[in-house]
C-alpha cells in the first residue's frame, strides 16, 4: 500500500531564540528572519533524534516478534536498523539545515519503502518532524513552502503509484467489510485521506511555530523600545525637577546674598563706634555664606550627576512665586483639605529656624506627597507630621488609601518620587516611599539641618540666621 503515516503530533517548538532584533524604527516583520538556533536548541535535537532513533529501534524488534509487517515482508533484521538509523540521525542537524534534512529523509523514506522495511510508523515521524522543522526554521520563507510542497507532491506520487500496484493486484479479502461503500474504494480514499491529513498537518503546525517565533520576536522589540521610551521619560523628569530645583535655590542663595550685602554694609557704617554690633554683623556675614555655599555645593553635587538624557523636555515656564517654606504648609493642608481629604498636621520638638533651601525642599515634599494622595490614593484622611530633631528636619505623608497602585505611588518609578528623590539629594538627606500595613501609603523624608561648610566643618550656630 502507500504512505501509511502516523498522527503523531510534532514536539512543540521550544524556541528561545526569537534573539534581539534591531529596535531602529518599525521593521517589515513580513520579511522577518528567525536567527539561527542556539547552542541549547541544537542539543535538544540531539536527544529528539536519539529518541526517535531509540523508538525505531524498539518498533523494528516488535514488528518483527509479530511478523506484522507493514508491506508483507521485510528484509533483514540488521538492514532494517540501518534503515531506521539512516531515516532518524540527520534530525540532530534538523533546525541548522532543515532544507536538507527534509530532502535526505524524504528520499531515504520513498527508499526505505521500496525496499519494504518491517515498521513505518517512526520513519513517518521522522519526515513529519522534517517537514515542521522546514516551516518552523527555514529563515527563506518562498525556499520553506516550496521545498515542503515539492517533498510533499512526491510523496503523493509515491503514494499514487503504491494505488496503482494495489488496484492491479488480484483483489484481497476483506473479510468482514459490512459499510456502504466497496472495500477497495473505501481502502483508496482512507490512504489519500489519511496521508492529506498527515501532511497538511505538519505543514500547518510548522508555518504556526515560525509565526509564534516571529510574535515573541516583535514582543520583545516593543518591551525594548517601551523601556528606552520610559528611562527617557524618566531622565526627562529628572531634568526638569533640577532645573526646578535650581530655580528655587537660586531665590534662596539671592536672599543669603541679600543680607549678606546688608549686614556688611551695616559693619561699614558703625565700624568705628560700634564693635559688638560688627563683630555680630560680621558673625551674620560668615554663617549666611556657609549656609549659601552648602545649598550650592549640594545642588551642584546633584546636577553633576547627569541623567545622560539627550531628550529636549523642558520644565513649564509658569510664573515662579517666591519661595515656600515651612510657614506656608498650614495653607497647604487647608488646600489639600478643600479637595475634600481629611488632614491632620502636626509639628513635633522644638520649633526653630532651618536653612531656606531645607524648609523649600520639606514644602515641596509635602506638597507632592499630598498631590499624589488627592488624585491617585482614593484615601479619605491623610496625616502631615513636621519633626524638628536634633540635628535633622524629619517630615512624614501619610494616608489610609484603598486605591490600586499606579506608577505615581509605586517607590521609585513614578516623576513624583524622583523629584522627591532629587531635592533629598541636594540636602545629603534620605528618603523612605512605599506602601503601609494594611492599607494606605507614606512618604518620609530626613533632611539635615546644620549647614555644610565646603572645608568640610560646620560653622558655630549654623542652625541660625539672622534676616
């Protein structure tokens, strides 16, 4: 009879290799090249073709115990494992040359069944796997359908002329055939039926595995291209809460030069008549200097570390008030209260002056943290604590939102936290955001109080100043 060929579904494509194609633009994935197979890939060909190789070994010995041939006889017991061997070894180079593993053991198959080996299950397989390797693998698409087309049409003129011989041979028995239809018509179309089935098959899953591949390939290619997308996003924000950043010291360091240029000119006028009031000028000049020197030594320390960003983003040219500070967050919570959200504020220890550019950042600490609460927390009541410590300006956000986290409340990713981040850094201070036991969210910042001298050591009473 014809082909007989087995159902026997091909191992599943175990690719890894969709690789890292370029991620300049949009590509044409029509003309999509799968890469080559990895070193992994082409050791599981080699244990795939070992099993086939150890399942035509094992069908050839069963074949023969029975005497259940598939084409009435058989040659020798030792030509049939060289048959077997020769129809299921090229599988180790399957995914490497899979156009020329698909010839060899298309011919060795048309041979082998000449020659009427015992078993024709696993060297069935063996040209199924074949044929899905091809439309799987083959990085020429037209050569992958036209190779597979050509094979199969051969096998089909194989198939046709094992009808021929069938149908000239006197007719078998068949004993007890009860259908419809005539024993040898039936036996004519379950052959060209089967054999439809068995080819479409595997040209079907293998086309279906390199669209899959092609699919993984495209995937990573967008996650690549949507994570440049946000670590510019991010190093853009960056930029902006600098440049934000620097435009709210530079009020602070005006002010210091201020009073600087004050005090110095009162030392002038009394220099002669009053020394307790220039040594106290004088004492005034020299703590503003140090305040100012530190904030710009921080800010300068901040800006020099370079978010590498080749992004032209710029910060909103709104209208810049004067700069906030620690007197102006009672107003602050009666805004975030008239959006509706309970607020509690508190401050703790003894009250005392900060340098401007500490009690800048805390306001905006708070002013940010209470921004992500109101629009992204669904929280109800939120609690605002100012610390004066011992050395430290400690303030504390907190909220008992029930909200799904978003990028804006989630510790590091969100523009929010990264400005946070940035004025911290300024200050040489620490930041804590994350979510709470239970429910709810806080942001807690550490800044330090005494004034960064550039000589590395802190002036006397660096904690005041005098305006």
């Amino acid at each position: 009879m014809g082909t007989a060929h087995s159902t026997t579904s091909a191992p599943g494509d175990r690719s890894g290799s969709a690789g890292h194609p370029s991620t300049e633009g949009d590509r044409d994935w029509s003309s999509w090249r799968r890469p080559l197979p990895t070193p992994a890939q082409q050791r599981h060909d080699i244990w795939v073709a070992l099993a086939v190789l150890a399942g035509a070994a094992v069908m050839t010995v069963l074949v023969n115990s029975m005497g259940t041939f598939a084409f009435g006889s058989a040659p020798s017991l030792t030509e049939q494992f060289v048959w077997g061997a020769a129809m299921t070894l090229p599988l180790v180079v399957r995914r490497r040359y899979p156009i020329a593993v698909l010839l060899v053991v298309g011919a060795l198959l048309i041979a082998a069944q000449a020659r009427q080996i015992g078993d024709n299950l696993v060297p069935s397989i063996a040209l199924f796997l074949a044929i899905y390797t091809v439309g799987a693998w083959e990085r020429n698409r037209t050569v992958a359908r036209w190779s597979r087309i050509i094979v199969i049409l051969a096998m089909f003129c194989w198939l046709g002329i094992g009808l021929v011989r069938f149908l000239v041979r006197p007719t078998p028995e068949f004993e007890g055939a009860a259908g419809p239809l005539d024993p040898i018509l039936a036996s004519v179309l379950h052959g060209i039926g089967f054999n439809l089935l068995f080819f479409l098959s595997a040209y079907f899953f293998g086309n279906l595995a390199w669209l899959a591949a092609r699919r993984r390939a495209e995937l990573e290619l967008r996650a690549e291209q949507l994570r440049r997308s946000q670590e510019q996003n991010v190093r853009g924000a960056i930029v902006a809460e600098r440049v934000r950043i620097a435009r709210d010291l530079h009020d602070v360091v005006a002010h210091h030069v201020s009073v600087m240029g004050v005090q110095a000119g009162a030392a002038r006028r009394v220099l002669d008549t009053d020394q307790d009031l220039v040594r106290s000028a004088l004492r005034t000049v020299e703590q503003t200097a140090r305040t100012a020197i530190g904030e710009l030594r921080g800010l300068l320390d901040v800006l020099r570390a370079e978010p590498n960003d080749e992004s032209s983003e710029r910060p909103d040219d709104e209208a810049h008030s004067s700069s906030p500070g620690l007197d102006q967050l009672p107003e602050l919570v009666s805004t975030a209260r008239s959006a509706g959200l309970q607020v509690d504020y508190g401050v703790y220890g003894e009250t005392r002056p900060v340098p401007d550019g500490v009690a800048l950042s805390a306001y905006r600490i708070i002013q940010e943290a209470l921004t992500n609460v109101v629009k992204h927390a669904r929280a109800r009541s939120a609690d605002v604590r100012v610390r004066f410590l011992e050395g430290t300006l400690e303030v504390e956000v907190t909220d008992d939102g029930r909200g799904q986290a978003t990028p804006e409340r989630s510790a590091g990713s969100g523009f929010g936290l990264v400005g946070m981040r940035e004025r911290v850094a300024v200050h040489g201070g620490e930041l804590e955001a994350g979510p709470r036991r239970g429910a709810g969210y806080r942001v807690r910042a550490s800044l330090p109080t005494a004034v960064r001298d550039p000589a590395g050591e802190n002036g006397a009473d660096s904690g005041e100043r005098t305006v």
